[in-house]
C-alpha cells in the first residue's frame, strides 16, 4: 500500500512540474510516467485520464493554496495588513519557484485557464470555482477593511475582491512573462487605490 500511494504522489507532484514548465496539452502519460519513475500502468491504475490527473492536480493545488491564503487573511493584524501579507506571500511563492526552477512559473490555476478556457469544460468550471473561491476569500477582508473605516464607504466590496484577485492573476503572469518577481510589488498601493482606503498600514 504504501509503495502504491508513493508512486501516485510522484505522479501528481510530475504532473504539476511539467503543467507549471510546460502547459497541459504538449504533455503525454508516458511523459509524465517517466518524470515520475513510474510504470505507465500505475497511471491508470490511479486516473482514468490525463484530464482526470489534471483536475487531481488543481483541486490538491488548490488545497494547498487555500490553506496558505487562510494562513495569511486570518492572521494578526488590521484587514489591511492582512491582504498585504498576502500579497508579499504570493510574492514569495514566485521567489521560491524561481530559485527551485530558474524561472517564474506563475500561478497553475491561470495558466490553465489561458490555455484550456476553450477546450476542456470540467477544468474551466472547476478553475471558474477556484477563482470565486478566492473572491469570496478577499472579499470577506475588504468587508471588513470596510466595517473597520480602512476602506472607503462606497466600495463594492464584491467588485473589489474581483478585482483584487484579477490584479493577483495580471501581476504573476507578468512577473512569468518578464521572469521578475518583483512585477508583484504594486499589488499593495494599487489595492489601497482601488479600496479607497482612509489609513495606510506599514
């Protein structure tokens, strides 16, 4: 048992490699197999499908990415702060990425998303989920940003989340296109512009 769950995590863990290097549709099984170190009939074994992987794939990324943002916008600090360790968190994981890869991978979520909007229905709904998922997320600080007099009292709490988290996505496949972390620094004051927001917080 415990040689059958390994061989199904490497596979998972190639697989999110080589999504993140090299996008879903150029990769093939026996690909991802021989990344893994696995026979290509323990593929199958564990997914009916390439597509089946991938959606394994996003929803264990997404767990992870959960937990993190979590971590982040229900840690100490005013609302404020907490979106900003956020941002600096995010940061952070393309950092780490581009010291692991020597290169920024950018976000798995919106690189699918760019690449399979238009051609595999299960993981766009499911991307479409993750991402108000993250809205929902965001939005339940900038209420609270709001509540708390930080943010201005005509802000759309639900339009600033959505744009917030469509700044997240801009700014990483930027900081990806120009392989350069640091396109994620505006992320702060643009979101304070955008929250109208009364006091700044170091």
């Amino acid at each position: 048992m415990g040689r059958t769950s390994d061989a199904r995590d490497k596979i998972l863990e190639a697989a999110k490699v080589l999504i993140e290097q090299r996008g879903y549709s150029a990769l093939g099984v026996a690909e991802i197999c021989a990344t893994a170190g696995v026979p290509k009939g323990s593929f199958y074994y564990f997914f009916e499908s390439k597509q089946a992987l991938a959606l394994t794939v996003i929803d264990e990324h997404w767990a992870a990415q959960r937990a993190q943002w979590l971590a982040a916008l229900d840690g100490p600090g005013d609302p404020l702060r907490r979106l900003r360790t956020l941002f600096e968190a995010t940061e952070e994981v393309q950092r780490a990425g581009q010291r692991r890869s020597g290169v920024v991978v950018g976000c798995l979520f919106g690189n699918l998303a760019l690449e399979l909007s238009n051609q595999a229905e299960e993981i766009r709904t499911r991307l479409q989920e993750i991402f108000e998922a993250q809205i929902d997320l965001i939005e339940r600080v900038v209420v609270e940003a709001k509540e708390a007099g930080l943010a201005g009292a005509g802000v759309d709490t639900r339009e600033a989340a959505r744009s917030i988290v469509a700044q997240i996505e801009g700014r990483v496949l930027l900081a990806k296109l120009l392989n350069d972390p640091t396109a994620l620094d505006t992320l702060w004051r643009n979101s304070l512009d955008m929250l109208q927001a009364t006091q700044v917080t170091h």
